[in-house]
C-alpha cells in the first residue's frame, strides 16, 4: 500500500485500529501480568512487525523477566527490519553489556552515535560498557557526554561519581555524588558511595551522616 497522508506507514485504517487495540491490551497486562503480556505483545509484533513501541515495551519485559537473551532476539527482528532504529540499537547494547557480550554492545552504541551524536541514553550506555570492563576515564568521558545533552540523570551521576572515585578524582566524586543525591534521594546506594568518599576525603562527621541516611532509606 502506498503510504498517505492519514497513514503514513502505509497500513490500512482498520489495521492501524487493531494494532492500537493489541497494544492497549498489552500495556494494560504488563501491569499486573507479565506472562501474559509478553503474549499479548507478541500477538501485536505478529499483526504489525514494524510496530516500534510495542517492539520496545516486548523487549523491556523480557529483561523485566530476567530474559535477556530474548529480549535480545526480538531487537534483532526489529534491527533487521529498521537497521537505523536507535532505540533498537541502544537497548540491545544495554542487553549486550549486561550479557557481557561488550563487543556487540558496543557495535551497537557506536552505530546509534553515529546516526544521532547528541543521543544521552547512548553516551550513558557506551560510559555503562567502560565502567564494567574497567576504563574508568573513558567511562568519565561518555558519562559527561550524557550529561551534556541530559544534565538530570542521577544515575549518569551516580556512575559518573564511582568512575571519578576510581581515579582517586575524590572532589569532582564528591561534587557528582551530591548532583546524584539532590536528583534522587531515595537510592541507599548512591549514599554508601557518598559516605566512601567523604571518608577518603577526612570529613569522618559528614561520612557518619551520610550512611546513617542510607541504613534509613534502605529501612524504608
């Protein structure tokens, strides 16, 4: 069919209005039933193959499952069908990275740079892969790089902070763990961090603060 106005895609109307009904329903199971909605998304991937978001939200449950390999291989469906779909390539880098598969992921996140250089997500993900296999300094230089284009990330802080604490970089450390806690007081383990640092640093009466705010927010 070729693509109009109403339907860019070229898919029909009544077909467009089954694929929103399959995604709705899929959504609305993710909630409470994970199982099901892989189903169920996989039922909407089979009507509509190039549907992007339920393909994402299909590969996000699957690592939600401790799945990642599958989720994985619905990436790759999608890759090979849309090789320039970023958000296929920065997800399937994470999923390498997790699976420790560090040349594919980083296969990946370069290309997705290459198509869009300003993209956070790719940058943090590309910083991810250099912080597991050890490059603290490179990881720094993709952290800040995320940072640039999404300066409210806590997590690029949080991991910005442990790379810089590797380099014995205690205050610029110091300055991102407290960026990391001001975006997202609520994770005990960016605290812990925090409390290593002002040890290292001398300021035993601020690490003592510091961790008692973890063991509450850990309590909580």
């Amino acid at each position: 069919m070729t693509p109009t106005r109403d339907h860019p895609t070229g898919v029909s109307a009544p077909a467009a209005g089954v694929a929103t009904q399959l995604f709705d329903r899929a959504a609305l199971l993710a909630r409470s039933e994970p199982s099901e909605a892989v189903a169920a998304y996989r039922e909407l991937l089979e009507a509509e193959p190039d549907h992007i978001e339920g393909r994402l939200q299909l590969a996000w449950l699957h690592e939600g499952l401790e799945e990642p390999g599958a989720a994985v291989d619905v990436l790759s469906e999608g890759l090979r069908r849309a090789p320039d779909q970023t958000e296929f390539l920065v997800l399937r880098g994470h999923l390498c990275g997790r699976l420790r598969q560090y040349d594919a992921a980083e296969t990946d996140l370069r290309r997705a740079l290459r198509l869009h250089p300003s993209h956070a997500p790719a940058h943090f993900e590309l910083g991810l892969l250099w912080w597991r296999k050890g490059r603290a300094q490179d990881a720094v230089s993709q952290f800040r790089r995320s940072l640039e284009f999404q300066p409210d990330q806590p997590r690029a802080y949080y991991y910005l902070g442990d790379a810089l604490y590797q380099l014995d970089d205690l205050p610029n450390a110091q300055a991102a763990l407290e960026r990391a806690v001001q975006l997202d007081p609520t994770a005990p383990g960016v605290y812990h961090l925090f409390g290593r640092i002002l040890d290292k640093l001398g300021q035993p009466e601020a690490a003592h603060e510091i961790y008692r705010r973890a063991r509450e927010r850990a309590s909580r």
